[in-house]
C-alpha cells in the first residue's frame, strides 16, 4: 500500500475547499479562454489597477519591517525595475549599495544574531517571497495582454 504524504494530504484538503472565494475570479480571467480582443482590454484593464495598488503595497511592506531588519544592517527596499510597473521588495544593505537574498543568508549564517531575531528574519524573507510573486502574477499577466493586444492590432492591419 503506498504511503500517504504531507503533500497528498494537502492536495486532498485542497480539492474540498470551497471554490467561492474571491480567487477564484481571478483564475477564472487567467484560464477561461478570450471570446475576443474586447475581454482581453477588459481583464488587462482590471489588473492595472492592481499593479498600481501593489506600488504602494511593496513600500508600505518595507517601512513595516525595516525598523526590525536594520538592526543587523540590512533594509528592505522596493526596487523598480524597467517599465516601471514591477516593484519588488528586495533585501539591501544599510549603505545601499548591495542588493539581494545572499545579505540575508549571510546575516542567518554568519552573523551574531539571537535565534528570535533569526525566526523574525525568516518570517519576513517568508512573507517578502510571496508578497513579490503576487507582484510577478499580476504585472508579468499585464504585459502579456499587452503584447497580445499589440500583435491583434498587427494582425488587423494586415486586412
């Protein structure tokens, strides 16, 4: 007989669950196919918004947990990158001038730091990494609509 997993067991609780939550429409625009070039305007026009509230999300984040994670030197920063829509949350050292997840290992690695303020920092690296893939969801799905919008134009001109 096989062995249930941890991982079973989840996927199991997960197909019980209820499917009414706000999610679900969501995933509902991300998988049900286009009818046509009007429903993709509609759903791009509907995450817009959500990119421009999740602007303000990653600083709000940041100025949340920096008066913590400054007291081993580093500091969270939102960070732009081209386009100007993705800010994602990333670690930075006090100075600013170095920037990524590998401050923080080292700080958990090889710093002096107690084992509630080691929790607390992974807490935070928790919630950053899944805070900064509800980012990724969204504006990575809006650039797409884009390019899909700019290739039905061509397609159109073509007539």
């Amino acid at each position: 007989m096989a062995k249930t997993t941890a991982l079973d067991k989840h996927r199991e609780l997960a197909l019980d669950e209820p499917r009414d939550f706000a999610l679900d429409q969501y995933a509902k625009g991300l998988l049900k196919p286009f009818k046509g070039k009007g429903e993709v305007i509609r759903f791009r026009d509907e995450l817009e918004p959500e990119c421009r509230r999740l602007w303000q999300e990653a600083a709000d984040f940041a100025n949340r947990y920096n008066k913590t994670v400054v007291q081993v030197g580093l500091w969270l920063k939102p960070h732009n990158n081209s386009g100007g829509r993705v800010r994602a949350v990333q670690w930075r050292d006090k100075a600013q001038t170095q920037m990524g997840r590998r401050l923080l290992e080292a700080v958990l690695q090889h710093g002096n730091v107690s084992v509630g303020m080691k929790r607390q920092l992974i807490q935070i690296e928790t919630e950053r990494a899944i805070f900064n893939a509800k980012i990724a969801a969204a504006t990575r799905q809006v650039d797409r609509l884009n390019r899909l919008l700019k290739d039905l134009d061509e397609v159109e001109a073509m007539i």
